[in-house]
C-alpha cells in the first residue's frame, strides 16, 4: 500500500487550509460582522486535529494561537493557551467524534468551541483587565455552522452521504 492511499491529505492541503484561515482572521471586519465572524482559525485546527492527528497537535495549535494572539493584539499566549485546550479536548473526544455524522459532530464540538473561547476571556481577564462584555460567545455559533458547512462538504466531495456515518 503506497503512503497516498493510506493517507489521502497531503501536509501541503493542510497547511494551505490553515495559511487560509489565518488570512480569513486578517480580513477587516467591523461591527456585528465582527462579533459573529467565526474563529477560523480555530474551526480549521480542530477539523484537522481530528482528522489527521498525526500531522495537527498541541505544537501547530501553540503556533497557531501565538499568531492569533499578535494578530489581535491581546496578552501573548491568550490565544495559544486556549487553542492547546480545544486540541487536548478533540482528541481527548476522538474516537467519539468520528462516529457522527456532521450535523452530529457540530452539536459535539459546540461544548469544545465554547470551552475555548472561555478560556479565552478567563486568560484575557486574569491577564490585562476584565472583559467589556461576552460579545466573544457570539463567535461559538458561527463556528458551530461552520465546522458544519465543512464537514458536510467534505463528506460529500467524498461521496458520502450526511447521515452514513462509515
């Protein structure tokens, strides 16, 4: 068996999703667009942490959150700390995730997602100062129907249906 059937993703359509997640973060967004904008970042590391455990850890999540923190300018390792969490979290719940289908699966990682962006405002608060409001929950929602969105692409660019769950 060649690698390429054993493992269809190559590391380059990994770190070309995460490249572009991290760009979709830059975008300039104001308002509720930015209230609701979902943590791209975030959604894409934990699909990956999922479904390529081997390649996407706590390192590219420490790496990533690093990132996500000079991009939004907030105390070093916020970010970091929070996304090495929500990776402990999905592998931790693995073998459980992948049994779902992926309406199933968005309903399993909104405890996750909020996790995370709790972690975020805990880290924040203990960090700089108390949080101006809980507007950063907003971003769980949209990270929720995202996760969806992609896995449901996915699984149907596969040829598989939204409910198999093989």
């Amino acid at each position: 068996m060649s690698p390429n059937e054993r493992d269809p993703v190559g590391i380059g359509w990994i770190l070309g999703s995460l490249a572009l997640a991290v760009l979709l973060e830059q975008m300039p967004w104001s308002g509720w667009a930015l209230a609701l904008r979902p943590d791209f970042v975030l959604v894409t590391l934990l699909f990956w942490a999922l479904y390529q455990p081997l390649r996407v850890g706590f390192g590219v999540a420490f790496a990533l959150g690093l990132i996500a923190d000079f991009q939004d300018g907030v105390a070093f390792g916020q970010y970091a700390t929070a996304y090495v969490i929500g990776v402990y979290l999905v592998q931790f719940l693995r073998l459980r995730l992948l049994q779902f289908d992926p309406l199933r699966q968005a309903a399993q990682v909104f405890p996750i997602l909020l996790a995370v962006q709790i972690v975020v405002l805990l880290v924040g608060w203990l960090a700089i100062n108390p949080p101006g409001g809980l507007e950063i929950l907003l971003v769980v929602p949209s990270s929720v129907v995202l996760w969806f969105l992609v896995a449901g692409f996915l699984r149907l660019w596969h040829g598989k249906s939204l409910r198999d769950t093989t």
